[in-house]
C-alpha cells in the first residue's frame, strides 16, 4: 500500500507509540485487503465501549493510549445508563469500570456519547458519498444503505486507529465495484413496523455477506430501513444493502438485476413471531425491550402516543441515545409516566442488567437475533404494540 512521508514517518514511531500503533493496525488492513491508499475520513464511530463486553484486558488497552482523535469520534452503547445504572440494578464494581473505560476514550478526546445512532446527533451527521470509519454494524448498514455515504465494518480497535490517524485504508465498501449488488430479494406483501426487523431477520440468513437490492411492494421510513439493516446485520453480515426506487444510490446509480433472485413471503414473516428464541413455546415474557437500534424522536413519539394514560405493570425499557432524550425532554417525560424506563448511553444487548429475566419482548430482529446468545434471555418479537401489551400497558 502507498504511504506518503507522513504516513510512513507516523508508521516510523516519529509520532509517538499510539499513533505508530494506529497506524500499524490500519497498515495491516490495508495490507490484507488490497488498499491502495489510505483515505481521509470525515467521524470515526468506535465500538467496544461496554465493560460487559470487553473486560479488563479492552479497558487496559484503552488506558495504555495516548494522544487526541483527529475527526469527531463518538462511542457505541455502554453497559448502562450512565446517569442512572442504580435505576438498572447494575452493580457498584461493574459501574465503577464502565466509568473508567469512557474516562479513557474521553482522555483521546472521543465524545463521550454512547449510541448506535450517531447519524441523529449534531456533528456526526454524513453525507452521499462520505468516507466513514464506523463500527456498530447497524449504524455501518445505515450509513452505507441508507446515507450512500461509505464504511466498512471496522472492529473496535480499527476505528480507534482511524479516529487517531483521521484516515482509514481505502477498501471494501469505499470502492464502487464493492457496492454493486449481487443477490436480489423480491418482497410482494405489505410490510410495517417490526415486520422490517423480521423480515432483515429472515433475510439476513440466506443474503449472509453479499449486497442484496430488495424489490418491495411497501414503501419503507428511514426507521423501517434502520431495523431492516440492524437485523440483516445481525443474522447475516449484511453492511449495505439497496432498495430500488427508495435508497439512494439504487436511485442514482441504476443497477441492474442480480441473476440470484430470493423470495420472502408473508407467510415466513409470520412464523417469525411465533418462535421463542433460545426458550420454551411456554415461556411468559417477564421484560419488554424497544430501541434496538437505538430510537429517533419519530419513534419516542410514536411510543408517547402509544403509552398516553397506560400503566405498565412490568419493566418496559426504551433506549436511545442521551442527546435524543434531551433534545426530546417532553416525550421522555410522557413516556415515563406511565412506568417505562427511557434508557440512554446503553442496551438491552450490551448492559449485564438484561441477563436474569425469563424472556424479553422486543421489536427488533437484530435483538431477536443476539439477546438469547449475549445475554442468555429469551426473546421473542412482536409489533411495539404487543411490547407494550405485554408488559400490561394494554389497559
Ligand atoms: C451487538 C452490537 O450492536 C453491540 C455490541 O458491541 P460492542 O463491541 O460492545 O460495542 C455490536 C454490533 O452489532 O456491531
Ligand atoms: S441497541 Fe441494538 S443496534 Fe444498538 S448497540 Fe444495542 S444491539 Fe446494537
């Protein structure tokens, strides 16, 4: 790969040892994957933030760094709400490390909020075309699918390194010839709400880690494409996907058929809601979980709407990130009356609070697809109306 004199100077140890570091990562991708170049970014998103996920050793190889970002760079999900972990049962020792590994990566001059959604915030918003080093795959899907802009799927320590260097190696879904889509999938029925997250479930599977282009009968919202994506993540590897007449580079760039062609009907959607992932057809759902990703002020809305004069008589959790929750005081306020916890800075899928319930309602088929493995809970998907039902917000 082609370094200018700087790169190689960096590469040298001339910077310092965490840019050397940085930069050896990023070299070794480059390398493996056929970069011609490095490329510079416009935010890096870093993942590996919760202390349930990547323990004392990832917490020690944050603090062993030094130095300060070069672009806006922001975390994923933490273990808990980092104003509120008491509220979650979270104990003392595990807070007290979640506290120490953002002081770290806040020490490298990364932002200090933690969400999947970075693309809602100010100052991280991207662009068609963009070049990004983001790491939560579905806010990678997001971006790629949704925004046009550009980014692999990097590991924790990738985008760390991308984030310090301001650059990344320039292959996979920064090349064109990479985005071109080579399976297609034919939906003919009517899709809304968590049909997305079960449909991205069930897709996920067969597309595994090609570029589908989806040919829909429905027209999708941004939050219909956001759990699509976040699903088709989690089940398969899916970091870009295409819709014709709705995405935006179908839009622009035309593509043609893949010859590969999947057919989803209606009927495998359903079965989708019947399952009880990792439990018993007999287990009862003890939790309900909603905002994977991580909600907009659309879906706060919605579900303020939802929960107007209901009391919920279990836990109801909704997690988005701190800045939506602050910029949306009024919705959060309504929503909470009624029993809900509006939870910031973490998930049902990263946060150890989850583990120890029977089974968890959700609407999302990417936490369909990972809490019964990362949190050894049950977990079943229903529409947000069933969510709320279940944990006895129908009255
Ligand atoms: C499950 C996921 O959304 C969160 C866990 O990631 P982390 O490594 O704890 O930041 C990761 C992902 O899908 O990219
Ligand atoms: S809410 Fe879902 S998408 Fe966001 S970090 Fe958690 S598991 Fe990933």
């Amino acid at each position: 790969m082609y370094l200018t004199k700087e790169e190689e100077r960096t590469l040298n140890g001339e910077d310092g040892e965490t840019l050397q570091k940085a930069m050896e990562i990023l070299v070794a991708l480059g390398d493996i994957y056929g970069a011609d170049s490095l490329i510079p970014v416009k935010s890096a998103q870093i993942a590996g933030v919760s202390y349930k996920t990547i323990g004392d050793a990832g917490l020690e190889w944050i603090s062993d760094l030094n130095g300060k970002v070069k672009v806006p760079s922001i975390l994923n999900p933490a273990g808990m709400d980092m104003q509120r972990w008491q509220d979650m049962g979270i104990e003392p020792d595990f807070a007290e490390k979640q506290v120490e590994v953002i002081k770290a990566y806040e020490s490298l001059g990364i932002r200090s909020m933690c969400t999947c959604t970075p693309y809602y915030l100010e100052g991280f918003s991207a662009t068609y075309g963009d070049h990004l080093a983001w790491s939560e795959s579905s806010a990678v899907s997001y971006a790629n699918s949704v925004i046009g802009a550009r980014t692999n799927r990097e590991g924790g320590p990738s985008a760390l390194s991308a984030a310090l260097v301001g650059k990344t190696a320039n292959y996979g879904y920064h090349l064109d010839e990479n985005r071109v889509p080579t399976v297609s999938v034919t939906i003919e029925c009517e899709l809304s709400g968590s049909d997305y997250g079960a449909l991205g479930y069930l897709a996920g599977k067969d597309v595994g880690n090609r570029v589908p282009i989806f040919y829909m009968a429905s027209t999708p919202s941004p939050d219909n494409l956001k759990a699509l994506g976040a699903a088709m993540a989690a089940s398969g590897a899916v970091a870009l996907y295409h819709i014709e007449d709705i995405t935006p580079e179908a839009q622009k760039v035309g593509f043609e058929n893949p010859a590969e062609n999947i057919v989803i009907e209606r009927s495998q959607i359903d079965e989708v809601y019947e399952e009880i992932i990792g439990g018993n057809d007999d287990l009862e759902c003890d939790i309900a979980a909603v905002g994977c990703p991580h909600c907009s002020a659309d879906e706060l809305e919605n579900i303020a709407r939802l929960l107007e004069s209901k009391s919920i008589e279990k836990e109801l959790w909704v997690c988005t990130s701190r800045e939506v929750a602050e910029k949306n005081a009024e919705l959060v306020k309504q929503i909470e009356q009624s029993g809900a916890k509006v939870l910031c800075d973490t998930c049902m899928v990263v946060s150890p609070a989850t583990e120890g319930h029977n089974c968890m309602m959700v609407n999302s088929g990417k936490a369909l697809a990972y809490v019964p493995g990362m949190c050894k809970v049950a977990a079943k998907i229903g529409s947000l109306e069933e969510c709320i039902n279940k944990v006895g917000g129908g009255n």
